[in-house]
C-alpha cells in the first residue's frame, strides 16, 4: 500500500482516500505494474521483508520478585489467563506442541510399518492370498483333503 502510495503521489495521481478500505494485493501488484514496471518487487532477485510477529513488537517490563504479593483476589466471575513471560512462555509452547507432534508421527511410522510388514508377509506366503473368485485357493483346499 505505501508503495501504491509513493507512486501515485510521485505521477500526481489521486488515488482517493484509503480510509476503511484496502484494495487487495492482486490489485496492488497490478496497478504499482502498471505505473513503474522497473519496481524492485518484480526483480527476480527480489525478497520480501520479513513479517514481524505481534510477539516481537510488544516491549517486556522487568518486574521485581514478589511484586503481584498481597494483591486482593478477583471479584470477576470469569478466569482469565495469566500473563506468560513472552520469551518462555513462547519457547515453552512451541516444544509442547513439536513434542505432540513428534508422538502423533512416530504413531504414524508405525501404523505404517505395521503395514508394510503384513504386506510383504501376504506376497511372500501364497497360502494367505484369497483367490479373485471367492473359491479357497489350491493349497488350503489340498491340506483339507489330507
């Protein structure tokens, strides 16, 4: 948008206000197209700036031990979240849920190892494959007869 901006105002374009509504990016892209071809944004080279997080931006306060101590307790009704130490408590929930992750796919390499073995066992044993037809296979049928 503040590329859109620049341009617009450097070719004496007036775009209207901006105010409450912004146009969406395929629009942007075409338009700043438009007017300057030569953009750094179309160069092949080209990468974005990386996107802040909301985390990144938030300013920490150091807080002296015992400093919520004698607070008197809520008269709210509803519980809310405690505040969480940004760097811990980010870094704490990211191991949490790379450690579920971790057991929810060593679950799969299971399941699909299992797999794996009853098939080959099913290829390598005749006897356990069941005949297109429906009709018991030559081998269960001779072991029958004897």
């Amino acid at each position: 948008m503040e590329k859109f901006l620049k341009l617009t105002k450097a070719k004496k374009y007036n775009p209207g206000t901006t105010e409450g509504r912004l146009p969406d990016k395929k629009w942007l892209i075409d338009v700043i197209s438009t007017l300057d071809a030569s953009d750094e944004i179309f160069k092949k080279d080209y990468i974005p700036p990386p996107k802040k997080s909301l985390i990144e931006e938030q300013k920490t306060i150091h807080v002296p031990n015992g400093f919520f101590d004698g607070l008197p307790d809520s008269r709210s009704k509803v519980k809310r979240r405690a505040l969480k130490v940004l760097g811990e408590g980010k870094a704490k929930q990211r191991f949490a849920y790379l450690k579920a992750l971790k057991a929810e796919l060593e679950i799969q390499i299971d399941i699909q190892g299992q797999k794996v073995e009853r098939l080959g066992e099913s290829l390598k044993d005749p006897s356990t494959r069941k005949p297109a037809d429906g009709t018991p296979s030559k081998a269960k049928a001779s072991k029958r007869h004897q």
